[in-house]
C-alpha cells in the first residue's frame, strides 16, 4: 500500500473511523461558512472555537506553567545540535513521504514529533471521518519512519473546535496551540520584513509574565527560518529555557504512546518534509 497524495487530504480509511466512537463526538456543523478559511467569523460561538472567540477548554495546551523539515530545517536542526537545545516538531504527513531522513534525525537527535495533520487543511471544514484520516495516516506515517506513536497535535492555522477535540481526546492527542504568534507566515505580505519576527520576540521577553510561553514559528519559508539563530540568540539572553512542549508541561520524555499500534509501510525517499517551528520558554 502506498501513501496518499502530497498536500491533499488523504482518503478515508475506515479502519481509521472505528477507533472513534462517532456517538461521541460533538456535533458542531462543519465550517464551511463563518470560519477564518473564508475570512469570517460565525456570528455566535456555540462550540469553543478558538480562531474567532479564542475560546480553550481545560484540555487545550496554549502556555507552559513555569520549537519543525526541508533544507531550512537542516539549518535549525544544525543550530539546535550546535547549542544543545531540544524542540517540538508538529510535521505535515504528506511531507514526509518522499524525504523522511530529516524527521528521523529531528527524532534521533532528541526532538520531540507531533501530528499536524496529512495535508494542512482547516480541520473545522472536513467530515469528522476525514479529520480522523487527516491525524492517522499522519501518526502512521511518523511511526513508518520513528518507530513510535505521538502523543501531541497541533491544528493548522489553529482551526479546531469541540468536535477537534473529541476526535483528538478519543485518538489519544493533546491539542497544542500557542500564545505568541511571531508572524512569519505574513512574509509574502507586501512591506513585511524579517525584522518583525526578532522585534516580537525581543518584545515579549519585556512583557511581565507568570508563564512560559509557546510561540508559532514556520521553517517551511527560508526568509523566516533564517531568522532562527537571532530568535534563539534572544531567547538565550533573556534567560529562557528553550525546551519541547511535553517537558515543559512538566511531562519530560512522555512524547509517544505505543498503545494504539499501527500499521506500517515503507516510504519512498525525497520532498521536503513541511515541519513547523515552535519555541518553548
């Protein structure tokens, strides 16, 4: 069997679907209307969105209580190996497919992987049966070329809400979200400059806080991802602690469960692996 197609949501599998008890899961309708894919916000939030109201359940993961592949990410991984700093990767699944030696050296050299979805689409506009395939050929696909199962998600663009996280709570996933956003995706805006990304973080170290912070930050574009070593440059000054999402959640080392097994299939080699950068303090 081979995996599904790069950048498109992959098929349903229905020995996916049956590790859901669909009974279970909040029927909020599908987004296709007021959602930030189009723009809009629905005018009432009845079930916690979080992109429009920032609306978070207990179970939702946006702070810490006291950072993901192509050529760029060999760059931050270099960096991080230089520096001896430990990160969390969320990856795209179909990333993967054609060149997973990046993942595999992010796992070997001590990062912690998480699931972010097959093909990066807005969680919130596809069929509960079709989420559930968007997080499990992706879990599959990491235990394909890792050997272990993650434990954390995070939504792209942040898109998720109760029917996300019953799906996730059954599937056996933490939701990670973040509370900085460096905006580094605004980079094809006109009159954006690399300097925004540095000036936020410089600014956040000043801001009075009683937690640590999680950041969003891409390496998938190469103008932002070089901006890694000043952020971390930054950071390290400031005296934060660099460290990934589990352990400073306090849970060190609890990045995998191995009690779902998979199955598996061999991957062939070469496409950069979309991998998403974020920093923990």
């Amino acid at each position: 069997m081979g995996w599904p197609a790069l950048d498109l949501p992959p098929p349903i599998r229905p020995d996916f679907t049956a590790r859901v008890n669909l009974a279970k899961v909040n029927n909020a309708s599908l987004n296709l209307l007021g959602n930030i894919a189009n723009g809009t916000c629905p005018a009432t939030d009845t079930s916690c969105y979080w992109p429009c109201s920032k609306c978070t359940r207990p179970a939702d993961i946006f702070y810490c209580p006291t950072v993901n592949g192509n050529n760029d990410t060999i760059a931050i991984l270099d960096l991080l190996k230089a520096q001896n700093l430990k990160i969390t990767f969320f990856v795209v699944g179909s990333r993967i497919v054609s060149n997973n030696a990046i993942l595999l050296r992010a796992f070997q050299e001590g990062h912690q992987i998480g699931v972010h979805t097959w093909s990066h689409s807005y969680l919130t506009t596809q069929s509960t049966e079709q989420v559930i395939s968007e997080l499990e050929w992706t879990a599959e696909i990491i235990k394909n070329v890792t050997g272990v199962r993650p434990i954390y998600m995070r939504p792209p663009f942040g898109d998720y809400d109760d029917r996300i996280r019953d799906i996730c709570a059954q599937l056996g996933y933490k939701i990670v979200i973040w509370d900085k956003d460096s905006n580094d995706w605004h980079f094809n805006d006109t009159g954006f400059q690399t300097s925004w990304i540095t000036s936020n973080f410089s600014s956040w170290m000043n801001e009075s806080s009683t937690t640590g912070h999680i950041s969003l930050e891409h390496d998938l574009f190469s103008v932002t991802a070089a901006q890694a070593p000043q952020v971390v440059d930054i950071l390290v000054k400031a005296k934060r602690i660099i460290r990934p999402v589990a352990d400073c959640l306090g849970y060190p080392g609890l990045y995998y469960n191995e009690s779902k097994p998979l199955t598996t299939t061999t991957p062939s080699p070469s496409q950069p692996v979309q991998i998403e950068v974020y920093v923990r303090k």
